[in-house]
C-alpha cells in the first residue's frame, strides 16, 4: 500500500477542551513525529472522505490529518442553537482545541469549500498555527445551491423544513452536478456521504453552516491582515460558486498565489493528483514559512 495510508493509523475520536464534551473523528496517518502535518477539512454536505484519494497518493513522510468537522461525518451533531449556530468562528474554535489535543502546534491547512472558510477562521484566531492555507473553491457569501436554500429559508420552519424535506436524492443531483465532464459520482462515496449526513443531527448542523454563508464578507476582510501565505485553488467547471466569486476573492486577498484545474467543484475527488501536485508546489515555493 503506497502513501501515507500505508503508515501507522492513529485515527480516533478526539474530546476537545472547552466543547462540553465534544467529540471529533479524525484520521491520523503518517509519521507521527512530522513537524508540520497537514490538516485537511472538508466541503458542506461531505466529510473527511473526500480527501481519500488525494491522502492515498500523498508523501509517506508525511503526517495526514483528516478531520470531520463538528455536524458532520464521525464527528458529533450538537444542536445549532447549543454551539452559536456553527458559526465559523466557532468551528474554527474547536478545530484549534483538536489541534491542542493531539499535541500539533502548526500546521500546513487545506480546505475546501466552507473547509476553507473554517482554515481562513483558524487563521485569524491562531495565525502562528496556520503556516500556509490553500483553499479549494471557497465560497464568497454563498453556494449556488438553489433547493438547499430556498429549504433552508423556509420562514419560521426552515430547520424543520431541512431536515425532513432533504433527502438521499436531493444530495446525489448536488453532487453530480459538482462533477464535471464524463465524471461520475462514485456510488460509494455517495452512500458515504448520506450515510453520515442523515444521521441524528447531520441535517440540521448542515443547514446552519449553510446559513453562516452571508458572513463570509467579513471573514475575508480580517483574514487579508493575516500574513498566511495563501494558495487559491479554483475549478474551470465549478457551478457550486456564484458567478464572480473568483473576482471577489481576488480582491479581497490580492496577494495570494491562485490555480485552476480542469474539473468540476469536486476537486480533491475528481482531480487528486492535479490537486496534490499543485499543492506540494505551492509549498516549495513557500518553503522558508517552515
């Protein structure tokens, strides 16, 4: 077995300090002793296995750390109104006290989608643990999904309109249409995805990172004061972002490097070794923030 999937497997649930008991999965593969391991956190609707085959054909020297935000995947599904409705300070707030659990001082962060989102949050919070940041895809201030938020924002039963409403079928038309191409969505990964999301609590944590969207505006002007040198990572058939938000995001960070792959929003799953490659470049070139 190649990659960092063939080193010792350290995965477990994480308690985290000052989460009330907090529980979080993580997968932890590599050499343990790497003084910076990478940190990988996943798009909205998904979990820590999008990154598989991306970890699967990464450096074996290298410490991979795969984890399952809070709402999501292996992870626990507090309700909204119990965790300041999973707002991105918060998530990025307890990513930190799983860092400080696992004895991880800095880390190389890759997120995608609202993963990045929680990473530039991280930043801002804890900029000395966040060497470099390359975000794949980050919305700015929404996603273009049109049946997600229009259930979401149902006046008065928006929660209760997500959680029963969305369903198995609702999930695969999102992520087939975050592939691109003759791409097709991996059945798998698919059952995966809704397996965990439909979980007691998955439903209506995802609904409320949904909705924390509209803040993202001012996460981006306070993560431009953060010296963390940034790698954006777009997608040249990407309809989950709205039209523009490559410009937006050029402004509001105008100093970070950018890329672009041939593929769709699905990124880590639809192009990994595309993704890998320009990730490990990003890191060369920013060799001296080691």
């Amino acid at each position: 077995m190649s990659g960092a999937v063939g080193a010792r497997d350290r995965s477990r649930l994480l308690t985290v300090a000052g989460g009330q008991g907090l529980r979080l999965f993580v997968s932890d593969t590599g050499p343990a002793d790497d003084p910076l391991p990478r940190l990988w956190l996943h798009e909205l609707l998904l979990c820590g296995h999008e990154f598989g085959a991306v970890v699967e054909l990464a450096d074996e020297r290298r410490r991979e750390l795969v984890l399952d935000l809070p709402g999501a995947g292996e992870s626990d599904r507090p309700p909204p109104a119990d965790v300041r409705d999973y707002e991105l300070s918060w998530l990025a707030l307890v990513v930190a006290s799983a860092l400080d659990a696992m004895a991880v001082p800095r880390v190389e962060l890759v997120g995608h989608g609202v993963g990045a989102l929680v990473g530039m949050a991280l930043a801002v919070l804890r900029p000395d643990a966040v060497v470099r940041l390359v975000a794949i895809t980050p919305p700015f201030g929404e996603l273009a999904l049109a049946h997600e938020r229009r259930l979401a924002a149902l006046p008065g039963i928006g929660e209760v309109a997500f959680v029963r409403g969305y369903r198995a079928a609702d999930l695969r038309r999102t992520l087939t249409s975050w592939r691109s191409g003759a791409a097709t969505l991996d059945e798998l990964a698919a059952s995966v995805y809704w397996d965990r999301l439909g979980r007691d609590g998955g439903l209506a944590a995802a609904r409320a990172m949904l909705l924390q969207l509209s803040r993202v505006p001012a996460l981006a002007g306070a993560f431009a004061a953060v010296p963390t040198p940034t790698l954006l990572v777009g997608a040249q058939h990407d309809v989950a972002l709205v039209p523009g938000d490559p410009t937006r995001w050029h402004e509001a960070l105008p100093r970070a490097q950018r890329c672009e792959l041939a593929c769709g929003h699905a990124v880590p799953e639809q192009c990994p070794r595309e993704l890998l490659a320009a990730i490990d470049a990003f890191a060369g070139s920013t060799a001296e923030a080691r």
